[in-house]
C-alpha cells in the first residue's frame, strides 16, 4: 500500500486533460488537491469533432447547460454515421443511433424483418424502422418528450474540440481545478519505487504529486517515456497511420450526421459544424503517398477549404498497461484507434469514469490496477475489432488496399462473430462492449454479410400477424416526422442563435 492520495497531478490539458479534470473535481472530496499542468507552446491535435451519445451523460454530470455547450463549441446533433463507397463504389448505409424497429421477443428485430423480406411481406429495409435514419434522410431534428421507445431518438454531437477543451477548462476551474502554465523539462522518480514524484519546469518550479495523469497525447511523456510501458501494435489489422485535415466552408444546410466516404485507400470524413466543417482523409502509407491524399482529400471537398491540409501520423494500438505505477493514462496516451466510429473523445471519458469508479482512497492497491487494466484493454479490443469490421467486409476490387483487407485474418473472437451472423442472425455482444447488437446488425448487413437463417422465434406469427406488426412499427417511426424541425432550424430555436 502507498501513501494516501492527496495530491492528483494532471499532465496536459486539451479535451483529455480538461475532461479529467472537470470530472475527478466534481467526484472527488476537496482534501485531494487537482492540479493541471499545460503549455500554451504545445499544440493539440484538435480533430476529433464527433461523438458518441455518452457524451450527454458526462455533460450532464457536471451540470454543463446543452445550449450554452452547443453555442461555444459550435456544435450541431449527429444522429448517425453514413458509409459511403464502403461496401462497393456508389453505395451507402447508415450506422444510426437509433435501434431499428422494436422488440419483438426473444430475438432482435432484424430476424422478424429478414424474415419478411425472404417470404415477400415487406419491401421496406432495415434503416425505414429506424426514426434515426428517416430524420437523416430529411435533414430533421427534434426534441420528443415522451416516455414512448418507439420514439426513442439517441443522438450525440459534432462539435469544436479545442473549444470543447476550453470550455471544460472554465467548468474545471470553476469547480476548483488549478492550472499551472508551463512547459515539463524533467519527470523526478522514487529511485526505489519507480514511482514518479514530481514534474519539473523549464521555469525551475517543482510539482509534486501522489499520483498523476499522462495526457501528454502521443508523446506520453510519464507513461511511455518516462516508466517505459510498452505499446502493442495494432497496425497489422489497421494500416492506416496518417491523415489529412482541413476545414471548410460550412453549408447552408446542416446535416445532422456524420459523412464516412471510402475511397480507392482508406476513407475521408466530413462532419458539419454551425461555423465550418470538418473535413479529412485517413489514409495508410503502404498503400498511398502524401502527396495523393492530399489530392485525393482537396479533389472531394464540398466547400472552399479555408486552410491548408494537416497531416497527423499515428500508430493504432493501445498501451499493454493504461495504469502502471501511479501513472494513469487517458487519451491518446493509452493509445490511438482512428476516428472512424468516434470513439476518440468517447474512450477519454471511460478512462476518465472508470478512474473515477476505482480512485484510491488510502493507497494504489495493485489488485484495483490490474482489474483497471482488464477492462480497459477489453474496451480497447472491442472497438478496434467494431472499426476492422468496416474494412475486413468489403466487396470492393478496385484496389490492392481493399483486396488485402478483406484477406487478411483477423482477431479470433472477431471473426466468431462474422461466421456466426452469416450463418444465423445472431449478433453475440459481450456486456462492456459500446456498441450493441443494432450497430453490429447495421454494419454486418451494410458491408454486404447476408445471413443465410433467422432466429425460428421469427417463424411463430403467421405471415397476416408479422405483416401487420411491421406495419405498426413502420407508421409509428413516421409518425414523428410531421413534429420534427430543419436541423438549422432545431439549432436556431434552441440555442437561441
């Protein structure tokens, strides 16, 4: 047992600093001093721009107004992803938030519709059960009160990360968070334990700390530099280890929904913000040069690009320890899995809850260390195994990139997984997993995997019954269309901008 923790140093600020901060402030007893040490010379990487619904509750928490967030980050509502070109060229699907249709017993929805289709009931897809998905078609929002799951619409947000930073910087310092500007020359250790005891400005001042938090971002100045945990390449499965961002022009009419646009090497995004969009193209360098993303990425913009390209370069795995010493890892310190599925901004916050959940009282227990471990590498593997999916199932042959991602082999539990939908339906989801059974369902038929049976629980209504359910469930998921708003015009009445 070590000494008790009173001092909580967080190393770096950014959206993984402030949100750590922010956080642990608001759960923690005010004996446990927050300090956070950031330097204005170093830059954040800044393009992490969607979210995942989760980021509602977190705001929530610390009692952030919705419309007062919204207006400063600039925000809008993302209801959905759209993949375009992912598939085969001119094709596209949408992951939405919602869950099509409704539950209808033992088995997920998707049987009862795959049924149908097979025997001729319905001509409807998947995505017309998902109110989601008909919002993104019409470019709608709005906010439903009513106790009702069938109108049940999760959204998350797209929004200005380094002014999402900077407004958790004013809810952390509000809340007692005191913040030290400077640069980190030296890491001072306990020569016995290894424990890191201080951080050392280039000022000369001297920070001391009972345990600490790298969100240094790749640098990973405490965890990786200083206590050499090891990194554990992900590469192999997601060569992708480069990216291009710029922004753009904003359009006049806002989408509410992100834009996964694949291309002949890796994929660009375009997400929409009140103030401009976001644009990028994530790209690996076996496969293309700089020089052609950058082409690529300017040829298949929307809008006038307002900068030039920022090339970001990075390698996707994950740290083998998130929490080693008294060292806690958040962002992209603990590792990097490329924004394809938002889930960067999304992994800050469960590092950040999970510490919260399991923060030493009178001393780092090494047993807490290791369970924090386990849970964060399996929420790791999880995703990264949700984001190869997109790849590995492909149908696309127009180049080497595609061809030898639908080869390769893949994680084990991944590929139960794949052959278990293709042969039955079903969707076996582990309890931590952030994505369930509708996001599998939605990406497995989207990539193209066409299961050959349906759960039998979907054979027990008569064709007449399953019929006329499809049908309820279908005018219930229009039925909200009449009520909803133009995203901008949604936007406008709320924030009141």
């Amino acid at each position: 047992m070590q000494n008790p923790v009173r001092k909580l140093v967080i190393a770096g600020g950014g959206t993984a600093g402030w949100m750590a901060a922010s956080l642990l402030r608001k759960t923690l007893p005010k004996h446990i001093h927050v300090r956070l040490v950031e330097s204005e010379e170093i830059g954040i990487v800044g393009v992490g721009e969607a979210t995942i619904p989760p980021i509602q509750t977190f705001n929530q928490f610390l009692g952030i107004d919705e419309k007062a967030f919204l207006k400063e980050t600039h925000a809008t509502i993302k209801l959905a992803i759209s993949f375009e070109n992912w598939r085969v060229p001119g094709e596209k699907y949408l992951h939405t938030f919602g869950a099509p249709g409704a539950q209808l017993g033992f088995s997920g929805f998707h049987h009862y519709w795959m049924r149908a289709r097979k025997e001729g009931l319905t001509k409807a897809s998947l995505w017309d059960y998902d109110l989601n998905a008909l919002c993104c078609d019409l470019g709608k929002f709005n906010k439903i009160n009513t106790q009702n799951p069938m109108f049940d619409m999760q959204y998350a947000y797209h929004f200005d990360s380094a002014l999402y930073g900077k407004f958790l910087r004013k809810v952390a310092e509000q809340l007692g968070v005191v913040r030290t500007e400077g640069m980190i020359e030296h890491v001072r250790q306990d020569s016995e334990t290894g424990f890191i005891t201080a951080l050392q400005l280039k000022n000369g001042e001297v920070i001391e700390g009972d345990m600490f938090i790298d969100c240094t971002g790749t640098r990973a100045l405490l965890s990786q530099q200083t206590l050499g945990v090891k990194y554990e390449d992900w590469s192999h499965w997601l060569p992708a280890d480069a990216a291009l961002a710029v922004p753009s022009r904003r359009f006049e009419n806002t989408l509410p929904y992100t834009r996964s646009i694949a291309h002949k090497v890796g994929w660009q995004w375009r997400i929409p913000l009140t103030h401009r969009n976001g644009n990028g193209i994530v790209y690996s360098s076996q496969y293309m040069n700089d020089d052609e993303a950058h082409d690529t990425l300017m040829a298949n913009l929307d809008s006038e690009a307002l900068d030039t390209p920022r090339k970001i370069s990075f390698r996707t795995g994950r740290t083998e320890q998130q929490w080693h010493k008294n060292v806690v890892s958040i962002g992209l310190s603990s590792g990097f899995l490329e924004p394809l599925e938002s889930t960067s901004i999304h992994l800050i916050q469960s590092g950040v809850v999970r510490l919260m959940k399991m923060f030493p009282n009178q001393g780092i227990q090494q047993s807490m260390v290791d369970l924090f471990n386990a849970e964060s590498k399996h929420e790791f593997e999880t995703i990264r195994d949700f984001i190869i999916l997109h790849y590995h199932v492909n149908e696309r042959d127009d180049s080497d990139f595609w061809r030898d991602m639908r080869a390769m082999s893949v994680p084990e539990r991944l590929k139960q997984k794949i052959d278990a939908f293709r042969t039955t339906s079903a969707i076996f989801n582990e309890n931590n997993d952030i994505f369930r059974d509708a996001s599998w369902v939605q990406v497995m038929l989207g990539q193209g995997l066409t299961p050959v049976d349906y759960h039998p629980s979907a054979d027990l209504p008569d064709a007449a019954t399953l019929t006329q359910t499809l049908n309820k469930i279908y005018d219930a998921k229009h039925q909200p269309l009449e009520k909803m708003l133009a995203h901008d015009e949604f936007l406008k009445l709320y924030t009141g901008a």
